[in-house]
C-alpha cells in the first residue's frame, strides 16, 4: 500500500486542457495532482499532431502541437503541479465526507476536494473485423495494426479497409513498389465494400495502376465468415456485390477501419453521460457530481465545439466554480494577472 495523497484538486488527463486547468487552479491557489495514462503530456496535440501547425491560439498565430504543449507546460511551472503520467485513473469514489477517493492503474491513491475530468476523447482503440470465428486469430493472423512489416514479408496478405492506412500499406507491401522496399509480400489483395476510397487520391490511383498491372488485386466486397484448416486461418469468406460469398484465400488479414475513441473508466465514476461525453453546465463546468468538474473535449453542453480554445474558456470557470468546494469559508474574486500583487506572488514575478 503507497501513502494516500491529500490534494484538493485531481486532474484526469494532461492534454492541453488538463494542463491548462492546472493554471486557472492555481490563481485561485488550488493546488493540483494531474494524470495521465500516457508517458507525456500533450494529450492529442503530442500523440496526434506533434509537428503540425495550429493557426487559432487567440495572440498565436502559429505554433504545432509540441510548441503548444511547452509553452503550456513553462506557463504553469509556478503552481509545481505533481505530475503521475504513465498511469490511468481507473476509480474515482465519492467519501461519506464529500471528498473523492481517486486511485490509478498504478496503485496511486488520493484524497481529493475535487476532481476535473479533461480526458478528452479517452484512450484511441482500432475497430475490430467484426466476423465469426476471428478473435483466436487477433494478433497472429489477423491484425488492426502493423508492428513488425518484415512479419508480413513474402505472405499472402489481405489487406482490408478504404482509407489512408488500408491504401499506404497495400501499396507498401505490393511487390511492384519495388524502391527499395526489403518487406514485399507475395501477393496483396486489397478489399473494400465500395469502390469509393477515402484515402489520398494520389495513393488510390496508384493502387489502379498496379491492379491494371496485375501486381495487386482489388476485390469489392465484405468479410462475412472465416475459412480455417487445423487451428490456422486459411483465407476470408466475402460477399461480393454481385451477392455470391467467394473464399478468398490469404495468410495474413490486415484491418484498417480506423481508430474509434473509448472514454475508458470514466463511465463508471457516475456522472451523466450523454453519446459517451460528460455532461456540464456552462456556468461552472459541473458533472451531475457536485465536485466533478469536466473541461475539454470529454464534456457536452448545448453549442458546444471541440476546441483547444473552448476547452481553455471551461477551465477558468471550472476553477472559479470549485472555490467553494476547496475554501468553503473565503469568497474568490476576479483578479488581474496584469495589476494584482496577489496573482503576482503566486505566479512568483514579485
Ligand atoms: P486531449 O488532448 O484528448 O487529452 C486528453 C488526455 O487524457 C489524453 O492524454 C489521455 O491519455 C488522457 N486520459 C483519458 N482518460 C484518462 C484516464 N482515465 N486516466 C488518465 N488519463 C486519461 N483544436 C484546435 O483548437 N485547433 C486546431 O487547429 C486543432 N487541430 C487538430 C488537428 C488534429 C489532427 C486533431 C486530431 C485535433 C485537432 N484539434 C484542434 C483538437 C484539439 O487537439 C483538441 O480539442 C484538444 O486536444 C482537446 O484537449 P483535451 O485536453 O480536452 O483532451
């Protein structure tokens, strides 16, 4: 057992809102813990989009998500945040005196006046082929992503799926892409439930191109069964659109369907949830728990936008609206960053 920490304030998710909680908190003088389940903080703007450019940061014009993030990150050095990363927050369980038990998959255990959920879409999960008969073969035969590419080298491959990632590994393993591609497989076929890609039209042309050049096979249809022989898969039974099911034979099937988000262990903590997001005020940011505040991309209200700017707007008044529940006795006040000798020592510019 690790020694429970007493905080008044607990913040689920270090994406770019949690971070910014972390600030607003800490004008009111709210101290803060924040988690994340990944080994950094960033949330989407670090694992999603790290170099690309974000244009609407009011007074930024530009930054990418990693300049976001340290900014954020040298903007609230002055509260010394407790950072826990690498850990998710598995259980949050109101006490019988109005605080919050909150433990993570890492056996950290707090005690907390308040929680603030910023876990925004939760962790990322791939969609899973959806057919009889194929869960003994995740992982072996059948994969939703791709780990080691020489696994797949001189293999019969099926690859499935209609967008970018479906269309950059079919042509990544077709044998004709020949410039110095150590990992050909044998054959590639690619299939798709309509002859209509969403992926870069540039990659889908030259996906035709190899098929007009019998290098690779497109097939128009849908996974409906599994052919197996002596516990190994042996190919894929698929409707076509003309309605006859064919057996397409393959030793490896590869999925792309795409990434679908899952809110995790938030949806057991009982707050009201509504299309798997938080629901909120819009004056304090308040779950249906009082003391549970929710900021970012995880909550709803009506009108609301996910957006990096949103999310820092729900912070302040997440913060605000947590006061009483962390100074029962004291009335907060707005002060100014720009004049308040009070806001001065706590951001230590004295
Ligand atoms: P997130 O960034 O999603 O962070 C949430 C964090 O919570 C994650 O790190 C996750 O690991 C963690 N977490 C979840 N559950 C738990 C748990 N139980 N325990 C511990 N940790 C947990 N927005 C803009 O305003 N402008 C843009 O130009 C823009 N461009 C974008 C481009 C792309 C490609 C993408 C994908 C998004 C873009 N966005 C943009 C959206 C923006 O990134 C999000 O609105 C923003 O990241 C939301 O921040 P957040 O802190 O609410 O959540």
């Amino acid at each position: 057992h690790t020694d429970v920490i007493e905080t008044d304030a607990v913040i689920v998710g270090a994406g770019p809102v949690g971070l910014f909680q972390i600030f607003e908190l800490g004008l009111l003088e709210i101290r803060a813990h924040i988690v994340d389940s990944l080994a950094y903080p960033g949330g989407q703007c670090i694992e999603l989009y790290p170099d690309k450019p974000i244009y609407d940061i009011p007074a930024v014009p530009v930054c990418t998500g990693k300049e976001l993030t340290d900014n954020l990150l040298r903007q609230i050095e002055p509260f010394g945040a407790t950072f826990h990363l690498g850990q998710e927050v598995t259980v949050v369980d109101k006490q019988d005196d109005g605080r919050f038990a909150v433990e993570t998959s890492k056996g950290t255990r707090f005690l907390t006046k308040t929680v603030f959920i910023a876990g925004g879409v939760g962790s990322f999960q791939p969609r899973t082929l959806k057919v009889e008969g194929v869960e003994p073969f995740e992982g072996t035969q059948v994969h939703y992503r791709v780990k080691t590419p020489a696994d797949f080298a001189g293999k019969h491959l099926l690859i499935i799926g209609g967008g970018d990632s479906a269309l950059d590994w079919a042509l990544n393993f077709c044998a004709a892409n020949a410039d110095g591609n150590p990992h050909k497989a044998e054959s590639v076929i690619l299939m798709h439930r309509r002859d209509d890609f969403r992926a870069a039209p540039a990659s889908v042309a030259k996906m035709r191109a190899l098929c007009d050049a019998h290098e690779m096979q497109l097939i128009i249809g849908q996974a409906v069964g599994i052919d197996e022989r002596d516990g190994q898969l042996t190919g894929l039974k698929v409707a076509g659109n003309d309605g006859v099911t064919r057996v397409v034979p393959c030793d490896q099937v590869l999925t792309f369907f795409g990434l679908s988000p899952k809110l995790g262990p938030i949806a057991d903590w009982g707050v009201a949830l509504e299309r798997k997001q938080v629901v909120v005020d819009t004056e304090k940011f308040e779950t249906s728990v009082p003391g549970i505040f929710a900021v970012g991309d995880v909550n709803t209200y009506p009108g609301k936008k996910k957006l990096i700017l949103s999310g820092f707007h729900e912070a302040a008044l997440a913060a605000f609206g947590a006061a009483p529940h962390v100074f029962p006795d004291r009335r907060v006040h707005l002060q100014y960053t720009t004049t308040s000798p009070k806001l001065h020592k706590v951001l230590g510019v004295e």
